[in-house]
C-alpha cells in the first residue's frame, strides 16, 4: 500500500506545476520561476546483472528485450543552464530468463520516479542536455507467458520473514539507483534523450552476500513541453 502512496502523490506533485506558480507581486520583484511541463514516451530494454551461482530455483540466464514507457516531467529551473527535474514515468518491462532450464519472458508492470539535476549548452540549432540524478522504481505487478507460478520470481514465495510475518519472494519489487541521459532539445517544445537506469538495489531475497541480483535499463524517450 505504501508504494501506491508514493506513486499517486508524486503524480500529483509531477501533473500540478501550476500549484508552484509565482503571484503577480513575486513577478514585480523579480523572484519567478521558470517551471515546465511534459510528456514523455519511449522505448527501452531491461535485464539483471547478476550472479547465482547456478542455484537451480534462481535464473541462470537474463536477455533484455524490448518495452515502453510513459510519464510525466515537470522541470523547475535554476537558470539559463541548471535545472531540476522531478519525473514520475510507467512502464512495461519485459526480460527473458532462463530458471531450471526452462526459458521464458517476466513482463512487468511498474513505475520510475527520477530526481535528476539537468544542465543545458546551448548551440545555433537549439541545446545538449545532459542528466544524473537517483531513482526508485516500484514493481506493481508481473506476468509470465508460461503460467507456471514458479516460473515468476516476483509472486514465487521462498519464505516468510518470522518477526514482521511478510511474504518474502524470489524478487523484491522495488529498487533504486542513478539515472544519466544526455539528449538534444530542438527549442521547438521536443527533444530527444537516451537514458540509462542503474541499479544498486539487490532484488534477490536470499541472505548471501554472494549471490545478487540487480537491475538495468536503457532506453529512448521522446519529451513534448506543454508549457
């Protein structure tokens, strides 16, 4: 429950820039800010770096495969170059892996939030940006193209946790990490940026400090400014 929280009110926070707008004395004082708005959309591929020591319940092999997203950004600017930009982001992730010999595609459902910190340099045809900041992403559900419940590492209960009485599965469904993008705004309200996400959030619940299971993505994403 408590990630849906996060995620309805950082779309709440993302869709409503105008609740930040600045009052016509704030303006005659020379105190606006700039804030903007956007879609954004795109393509992307997602796997694991790992390693499991060829325990045979955990998968042995990942390949990224093709998937989609689509958020919202809205970007508050510090000044001509420097700017913050808060992004709430769903997508649709998709991964073949291979557990007990027997491959086959988790898609995920989710959803990223960025934080990054964005610096522009300008030239005649518009301006560069460039990108890094944290992220959290949660996993809000999951299907296989097998129906073999064991197949899915993200509902595949391996153990209850004997203090809190929680569900332990193969997968946790959230993690964290940094994002980078560097892209091209062409002043016509579009851009253009590739984006890699990287984790540093262990997925697997397994108490080893050997065995891990953690999280990538790059992709393509196209952003339409409202305002």
């Amino acid at each position: 429950m408590k990630r849906y929280i996060i995620i309805i009110l950082s779309f709440v926070f993302c869709a409503s820039p105008a609740a930040s707008a600045q009052t016509d004395s704030d303006i005659e004082n020379g105190s606006q800010q700039n804030i903007s708005w956007s879609l954004t959309g795109g393509v992307q591929l997602t796997g694991f770096r790992m390693n499991t020591d060829n325990e045979e319940s955990l998968p042995k092999e990942a390949r990224p495969m093709l998937g989609m997203d689509l958020g919202l950004f809205t970007e508050y600017q510090i000044n001509n170059m420097w700017s913050l930009r808060f992004a709430v982001i769903g997508n649709i992730e998709r991964t073949s892996v291979m557990i007990s010999n027997h491959t086959n595609v988790i898609t995920t459902f989710g959803t990223d939030i960025l934080m990054p910190v964005v610096i522009r340099v300008p030239n005649r045809l518009g301006s560069w940006t460039f990108a890094a900041g944290p992220y959290t992403h949660f996993v809000l559900g999951s299907r296989t193209d097998d129906n073999n419940a064991l197949l899915n590492p993200y509902t595949r209960v391996v153990a209850n946790d004997p203090r809190s009485g929680e569900t332990n599965f193969a997968l946790g469904s959230f993690n964290a990490g940094m994002t980078a993008s560097a892209g091209f705004d062409f002043g016509n309200r579009w851009q253009i940026s590739v984006y890699v996400l990287w984790g540093v959030t262990d997925l697997l619940a397994a108490d080893s400090h050997e065995l891990y299971i953690k999280s990538y993505k790059s992709g393509l994403r196209l952003i339409y400014t409202l305002d």
